[in-house]
C-alpha cells in the first residue's frame, strides 16, 4: 500500500473526521488508519479505534485514558499518553496523508510537523492559514483542502496559480440568520445559532457560521493558499449550498463546481487525488434541485467579511488577532459569557486595539498567540454578561 494511503487523522470524532472514516468505509482495502486522536470523546474515539484498528490513537484529555482503554475490545492499539510521543509519530515515515480536521489553534503545531516532515496534508483546519500563513504557503504544493469551498476551487485549478483567473467567489449558505432582523441580533441564543439550515458541523463552526466568521477566514485562507491578490475573492450569498464555489476569467467565462452539502465528497476527492474514489454520496439531479439563489453579503448584518480584506492588507499579525478573537468570543458566547453581538464588538477591538511583535517561526508564532489571548481576554472581561 502507497504511503500515502497510510492516514493519520486529528480530530477523528469530529464532523470531518467521522465523514472521513465514512469515506475510508468506502473504500475499506485501499487505505490504512495509522492514527486517531480526539480530545476528550473517549467513547467515539474507542468506537472509531474498534472499528478501524489504527496502529495508534491519542486523547488529549489524559483523565480519559482509563475510560477509554476499558471500552476497547481488542489490544492492538497503543494509546499514546505523551504529546511527544504523537509529534514522533506525526514526523515518521509510519504514513503519507495527515487529515487536519482539529477545529481552532490547537492543530497549528501538529499540522506543521507534517507539512516539515514532507506529508500530504488534507485541511480543514483554518485557523492554521489564518494564523501562519506566510509560513504555511511555502507548503502549498503539499496541501488539498477539504473544507467544501477550497476544494470546489482545487478541484478546477488544482495547485495551478492561473494568471487568468479575474475572480475567485467563495458563497456561503448566509446561516440561520441570513433574513433574521438585525434589529434583534441582541436576541440570538447559543441555541438559535447553533441551529445550521445545511450543514451539520461542530459547535464552533456552527457559530463560526451564523456570524459569517466562517466565510471571513476563508477568504484568508484562499488567499494563501491560491497565491491570489485581495481583490481577487468575493464572497456571495447562496442559501441552497450547492454550488460551492466560482471562478471567473478574464474571458467572461465561468466555472463552478456543485454537489449536495456534504463533508463526504470533498473529502473523497481529496483522499483519491488526482483520482476519484467512491464517496459514498450520489450525484445531484438538477431537475429536482429547484431555484438556486445568490444575493450580496449584507455587510450591516455581518461586518465579518470586512475584517478579512482589513486584515489581509495590514498585516500577519492582524489576521492571527482577528482568529484569536473570534475563538474565544465564540467560547465565551457558548458557554453564555457574552450576547452573540459582542462576538463581532470583541473581534473588532481586538484588531484595533492589540499590537503583536513580529514573528518568522512557528514557535513564534505560537508564543505570539498566547501573549495575544491573554490581552483578548481582557477585552472580552468588558463584555461578559452581568
């Protein structure tokens, strides 16, 4: 088997990593699950590592351990109980694939040891282009992205930079809130925004998405990882979530791609890739589809867009406040700290009220980042809910 067949999987209890094994499930003889590692899911980790027999797995929450090893049925994992132990692994010649779908920082580190140690790295994690993009776009020749958008774009252009591409259009579904009053914004609930009409996602990507914080690192993160200029991306409104991306040409063409809102089928792709494998997920048949609608952002509604152009044209160190901030207020705002239209005041005081030092390394990056939520918290401190 192709090393490349060979998958380490972060974040395997995730929305992307079960619909990565369901891919996997697919297609059961041509890959093999080196390793999964969740954060405190012991029950979906153990049922994952039953089913699919990985050589490894890792809990980052270490209290676990015992819960998890008493709900295994067989011995042939090992379960990792040291960081370390998984950054050797993730820097081995063990596999060629590293399917990044921890949500937040907190799969920056882990990802970049694999993007170093030469692997093919399938991402769904954001947060690593938002927060290290100049130092990840060295990588780009190794990267295919699996959230839906990047992929409809890859899956037109491929690691091809086309000089003659005029604009690249992200859409998004607008969330539960597209034609909700911004009147009473001040009246969403945790519950309300966690109501997605398309997608089913995790919890902060749900939130991520009701605010449109979602579309704003994406454009972020198309930026680096299609090598564009800033006033070569939009973003448009498409309820239905079917076409998942557009580009336009200099030649007054267009080209899309479309499929049903599903994880199964970008991720397909990019397993397969350069070849297609079986996703598990059928065609669309367009005589059923009904009216597909596209509409502009409504920039009063969901100011969030603008903070990706601000901070593409300022600085690396805007666009890792603005992830940092936007992580922890939508912490704060699911836990009930903080109403959901701070999200968007403690984002914006955060970009315009915290300066960073430089940094050109990851570990600098990371020290950067801890120094900068300490000084987020600050502001969200302001906010909490008496």
């Amino acid at each position: 088997m192709s090393s490349d067949n060979k998958l380490i999987i972060l974040g395997s209890t995730g929305s992307i990593g079960k619909s990565t094994l369901e891919v996997i499930k697919h297609n059961k003889d041509s890959y093999e699950v080196v390793c999964l590692t969740a954060d405190c899911s012991s029950a979906a980790l153990a049922e994952q590592i039953n089913i699919f027999k990985p050589k490894y797995a890792y809990l980052n929450n270490h209290s676990l351990i015992d819960d998890l090893r008493s709900m295994l049925t067989h011995n042939e994992t090992r379960i990792l109980t040291d960081t370390n132990q998984l950054h050797d692994i993730l820097k081995s010649d063990l596999y060629g694939t590293l399917v990044s779908a921890m949500s937040g920082s907190t799969g920056l580190f882990l990802t970049y040891l694999a993007l170093e140690s030469n692997k093919k790295v399938l991402l769904a994690n954001k947060e690593s282009l938002v927060m290290a993009g100049d130092l990840f776009s060295k990588f780009r020749k190794q990267i295919i992205p699996i959230d839906s958008e990047h992929n409809a774009i890859f899956q037109i252009i491929g690691h091809s930079n086309s000089k003659e591409i005029d604009k690249i259009i992200l859409t998004a579904s607008g969330g539960p809130f597209r034609t909700y009053p911004l009147s009473k914004f001040d009246q969403i609930s945790v519950e309300m925004a966690l109501k997605h009409p398309n997608w089913s996602m995790g919890r902060k990507i749900t939130v991520d998405s009701a605010t449109m914080m979602n579309k704003c690192l994406e454009i972020i993160e198309a930026y680096y990882l299609f090598n564009l200029q800033v006033d070569q991306i939009s973003v448009l409104i498409h309820p239905e979530s079917i076409i998942h991306s557009i580009i336009n040409y200099h030649d007054g063409s267009s080209v899309c791609q479309f499929s049903e809102p599903n994880m199964q089928i970008p991720i397909s792709y990019a397993l397969g890739y350069p070849k297609r494998i079986k996703s598990g997920r059928s065609s669309l048949d367009l005589s059923t589809t009904g009216n597909l609608n596209f509409t502009e952002v409504d920039n009063n509604k969901f100011p969030s867009i603008n903070y990706a152009f601000e901070a593409l044209k300022s600085s690396d160190n805007l666009c890792l406040i603005l992830n940092a901030s936007n992580e922890l207020a939508v912490n704060a705002f699911l836990n009930k700290k903080i109403s959901f239209v701070n999200i968007f005041s403690i984002i914006e005081d955060s970009m315009n009220l915290i300066e960073t030092s430089s940094y050109s390394n990851i570990e600098e990056i990371l020290d950067v980042d801890i120094s900068c939520r300490k000084k987020i918290m600050q502001i969200i401190n302001k906010y909490l809910i008496k």
